[in-house]
C-alpha cells in the first residue's frame, strides 16, 4: 500500500482501514503461533501498512 493512495482517502475511510489491518494482524499472529503461517513476512508488512495509516491520520492532526 503506497502512502499516494493513502493520502487520497477520507480520515473515515483510513479509520476503518486500519481497523481491519489491525484485525488482519491480529489474524496473521495468532496463524503464527498455530504455525499455519504460510509468508511470515505478511506480518512486517501489515504491521508497516498500519504505521503508514497512523502517521497519515497524525499528519492531518486527527
């Protein structure tokens, strides 16, 4: 997910993003410990998609 895109959606929608991608995290550790992960490097990249949303959302003082 490149910040471009992130920049052009409305603070609603990036809210309800980084809901899922949390949820998605959430999903991806818990397939981890169960060790049913098949990219563990899904996870660094959720994870990096979630910080990229925040420091968005931080930039618009929100």
């Amino acid at each position: 997910m490149k910040a471009k895109d992130l920049r052009e959606k409305t603070s609603e929608e990036l809210n309800n993003l980084e809901k899922e991608l949390k949820q998605k995290l959430f999903n991806l550790n818990f397939q981890k410990v169960m060790g049913q992960l098949q990219n563990p490097m899904k996870v660094k990249e959720v994870k990096k998609d979630i910080a990229r949303v925040k420091t968005i959302l931080n930039e618009r003082g929100e």
